[in-house]
C-alpha cells in the first residue's frame, strides 16, 4: 500500500496507522496479516509529494475448486 501526506514524517505516521489496521483484521476470508516491508519513505516523483509504502502478508482461507 502507498500513502500520500503533506510531508515525510505524516505520511510515515500514516502508513504505520493503515499498517497496524491490516495486522489486526480477521474475517471468513482472511485468516490472519503479518507485516511484509516498510513503511519506506519516498518521493512521488511525478507531483513531488513525500509517500510512504509498506506491504503485509495475508494468508487467506482456501476454497476448494471441483473439477470441470
């Protein structure tokens, strides 16, 4: 996921807060979510606004595909 804040620092502060809602969510189709990278801070280098991504790790249920 990527954000985009005023500067680095929020859109830091951002990610991390998006972040921590994903490592919380369960459902019936997501089983759990574990961190993955970042957040790493950057620049959009097309509208020079400060971003900052990261990536998590779900492991979803399975479903069982019958044969054709």
């Amino acid at each position: 996921m990527t954000v985009w804040h005023k500067d680095a620092d929020q859109a830091h502060d951002l990610a991390m807060l998006c972040q921590g809602l994903l490592l919380v969510h369960s459902g019936p189709v997501i089983r759990g979510v574990r961190p993955g990278t970042g957040p790493i801070a950057a620049l959009d280098p097309d509208s020079e606004v400060d971003l900052s991504t990261f990536t998590v790790l779900a492991n979803v249920r399975p479903t069982v595909v019958a044969p054709a």
